[in-house]
C-alpha cells in the first residue's frame, strides 16, 4: 500500500520565517483549502515562535471530504474485525515509538509541560490498543421467539463520523473518539482545533502509516465556526462528536437534524469536597493536582474547593504555599511545572473572573498575572487561589479553565452538596474523606457524572465510561470511555430468521 506522507515532511515549500506550510487531507490527497485561504499557530509560551500555516477550510473542503470518506467506508464496514484491530495495534506501536518527538512538539504548540505532553502521548497509544480489542468484541445478541422463528441482532457501522476535538487534549481526546469509530467500521471526518492543529496532523500521519486506507479518514482544518457549521450543514454526516464549550455543543445539537447521531462533552465546573475527618496534607495534594496540573485546562479540573469550617484557614495556608511553589514557564524548560494557557482568549477571560473576585469582595490570596519580563512574550498566568467567595458567587458557577481554585467554607453536608450542585455543569466531583457513610451519601446526591474519593477529579480511567449531567453532557450519548462507547459508532439491525 502506498502511504500518503504529510508535504511538509518531503520538503514542501515554508513561508519567509521557515515556517511549515501544512495541509488538509482529503480524499486520499493533502492538499490546501479551496481559495487558498490560511491561518497561523504560534507558541503560546512564546508568541514569537511560528509553528505554521494550516488551511482555514468552507464548506467546499468539507464537502469534498464527505464525499471522499463516504466512498471509502463500505470496503472498510466489509473488512474483517481482525483487520482493523491490526491497523490500531500498529498505530499504537508507532505512537509508542515517537512519543519523546510528539510530546515536545504538544509542549511546543498547546503549552503543556514536557512531562505532561509525554503522558498525553503514551496514552493514545494505549487507547489504540484498547478500541483494537473492542473490534474483536462488537457482537449482537439472540432473543427467543414464537413459532419456531429465531430472532438476532447484528451491530454494524453508522457510517461516516464527524470527530470534532478540543485544544487542550489535542491528541488523547482525538484518539478516544477516532479510534473506536475506525474499530466499528466507520469513515471519519476529522477536524482538530485551531489551537492545535498540528497535533491532529500528526495523528493522521500515524494512521495513515499503520496501513488505514487513505481515502477512509479526512482531515479538514479552520479557524472560527466556519468549518464546524459546514460539517453540522453536510450531507453524508452519521454521527457527529464533539467535544468543546456549551455554547457552541447546543448549536451543534440545534442545526443537526433527527437523521444524525449526536455526542456532546461540554465542560465542568468541578469541585473537591473536604470533610471534617480529611487529612489537610493529602487534601491539598489532591487540590494542588487537580487544581493547577495542566494549567488548569481540563474539562474534569478542580476550580473549588467547598471545605468544612473548621478546616478552611489551614486548608487555604497550605493550598497558598503549594501555589507559590509552582515554577510556571515554558513547557520544556528544566524546573517548570506549569505551562501557559492556550490562547489570548483564555487569559483574559481570567482577567475578567478576577475582576469579579475583587468586585464581589473576595481575596486573591495568591497568583494573578507574572510581572512582566520575567517570561516571554506568551499567554500567562500563576496559579491563582481565592478566599472569602459566597455562595451564589460566578466564581463558583462559571467555568474559567483555568490554574484559579475558589474556596468557599460549608457547615454542613447538606450545605455542601447544595453548593455542589449549584451550578449549570455535572462533570466531576471529588470527596476528600474517610468517612464511608457520609461518602456514599455525596455519591449517590450529587448531579455530577463522575464522583471520586480521595483523588483529584482529574484523571479517569480508559475502559470506564466518561460524561456528565446537566451542561456537561448531551444525555443521548454522553459515555466517552470504555466499551460503552461502542454504542454509538454502531448500530443494531435486527433479523427474523424463519424455520
């Protein structure tokens, strides 16, 4: 089989600074967006540093890519269980095997820590392995029936995948969505975020060298809504999945109609839970993860801590110090454990929610914006911590995604749970306790998808189901994780089978 090599790696032609001039690939073939249109990424941990020029693709690219995958999928919906399965074990292994060049390009492109990037990496490679076992299992079942009939199931494909990724986990949210599709039988259109491209180039390349047919996946980039209206807009389009802010999830969910499968991940506003009987030291481990690992960019991070009373000045005493100890600065530098934020937008979003702290009277105790010089030209901000916030307060409702923990004091479990709940998004909700009946009490109350004990909210495993309640999920199809995600890429086709 012939392998479609990303141009720039057989010395395509860069811009004036050097920069790499990338590509869609559609149809088999990489190619830049009708009319030639482009946008531009840089560094965020240096403003300076161009990564590269990507198409910034309409409606025209993306029609193109349907049609494209659309004609690809039926030999690959015939193809052995087998088959596929190998194909995600080799991609796996490629992973593997350029995962210290892929995770410094991650650092390079979202602001990642090089350690954190390198996680993120090695994950992929184990999600490919995981959907490669679920090729093997996809099965229907048997059911008994009158009159000498026998009556089956068959799980069969849905058809062409839309697979609409965030920038913060470029490559391991890509992979969870794309890899299962593909295991299932389906064709995919792929359009990574603006923030990240690169990223989502890279996993195309590896798919394409572990032996997927060309045609079968397509790889559309954009800046803006654009592409993503022209995709929810497309003849052809099965399923979508997405993962991303509220706001653009319920357009999303809008302009599809009844014909098309739908999955939405949509955020959290996540707390951890410190009772009475928490042990302070290991709460603020817990926090200080959750809380300020990966800038504070994750769906499931820690943005409050909601603390019994009596607990709360020591809490904020150790959480402050923890804070003050992170070296933040760019990703592969030696010593750093916190990277900048993706984007401009997010970083003055952060400016207007500590606005906020200070009109509604709260302290910032610690964080805020660095002075300037101490770093490069980028998009930073400390880990920020914030006491003295009431309930009701948008510190304790909004998503800031963001290194910016608030601390609100509670009296009792009930009071608790109320604040916990007290907000449009049930993603993640952590419990620092050893308390069991006041633990499973939380678990079983609270609107929230995910509960855990004694551990940060971040971090979820990869054969469980994933997803929330309220904002954070569509409820049709929120599972995310694990064998239950097979479900959507599939669908059962019932037969009578007569004597």
């Amino acid at each position: 089989m012939t392998i479609a090599t990303a141009p720039e790696r057989m010395g395509a032609p860069a811009d004036r600074t050097g920069a790499p001039q990338h590509l869609n690939f559609i149809a088999g073939q990489w190619r830049a967006a009708e009319g030639g249109a482009q946008f531009e990424n840089r560094n965020p941990a240096d403003l300076s540093d161009l990564i590269g020029h990507f198409p910034d693709s309409g409606a025209a690219d993306v029609a193109a890519a349907v049609a494209g995958v659309a004609e690809a999928q039926p030999a690959w919906a015939a193809a052995s269980p087998e088959a596929r399965a190998d194909m995600l074990y080799r991609a796996a292994e490629i992973i593997a095997a350029r995962t210290p060049g892929i995770a410094a390009e991650l650092t390079r492109e979202e602001g990642k820590t090089l350690a954190e990037a390198t996680n993120e990496t090695s994950r992929i490679a184990a999600n490919f392995r995981f959907y490669a076992g679920e090729a093997l299992r996809l099965k229907g079942e048997t059911y008994p029936a009158p009159g000498g009939q026998m009556v089956l199931s068959l799980r069969q494909p849905v058809g062409t995948v839309a697979v609409i990724t965030p920038w913060n986990f470029p490559l391991s949210m890509a992979a969870r969505k794309i890899a299962p599709a593909l295991a299932a039988g389906n064709a995919v259109v792929f359009k990574p975020s603006e923030v990240s491209p690169l990223m989502g180039q890279r996993l195309v390349e590896v798919l394409l060298e572990a032996g997927l047919p060309q045609g079968l996946i397509a790889l559309v980039h954009g800046k803006g809504p654009t592409v993503g209206r022209a995709i929810t807009a497309a003849e052809g389009i099965d399923a979508l999945t997405f993962t991303g802010s509220y706001a653009v999830g319920a357009q999303i969910q809008a302009a599809l109609g009844t014909d098309t499968r739908c999955q939405l991940e949509m955020g959290g506003k996540n707390a951890t839970l410190v009772l009475e009987d928490a042990d302070i030291a290991k709460a603020a481990g817990i926090i200080l993860k959750g809380a300020f690992g990966l800038s504070g960019q994750a769906c499931t991070g820690t943005s409050r801590v909601l603390v019994a009373r009596p607990l709360h000045d020591a809490l904020l005493g150790r959480l402050a110090a923890a804070a003050e100890a992170v070296v933040i600065g760019p990703g592969d530098r030696a010593g750093v454990t916190m990277g900048p934020l993706a984007t401009a937008a997010q970083l003055e979003k952060v400016g207007r929610y500590l606005d906020i702290a200070r009109d509604e009277g709260a302290e910032i105790v610690t964080g805020g914006l660095p002075d300037q010089g101490e770093l490069p030209e980028g998009h930073w901000i400390r880990p920020t911590v914030i006491a003295g916030v009431k309930r009701g307060s948008l510190l304790l409702k909004d998503e800031i995604f963001a290194p910016v923990v608030a601390l609100c004091p509670f009296d009792t479990l009930e009071e608790a749970l109320e604040i916990a709940d007290d907000t449009e998004y049930g993603l993640a909700l952590s419990v620092v306790s050893d308390h069991l009946p006041s633990v499973l009490k939380i678990a079983e109350a609270t609107r929230h998808g995910i509960v855990k004990v004694n551990a940060p909210t971040t971090g979820v495993a990869l054969n469980a189901p994933f997803g929330g309640v309220k904002h954070s999920s569509n409820q049709s199809a929120k599972e995310q994780g694990g064998a239950n995600v097979m479900e959507f890429y599939s669908s059962l086709k019932t037969v009578y089978l007569g004597a």
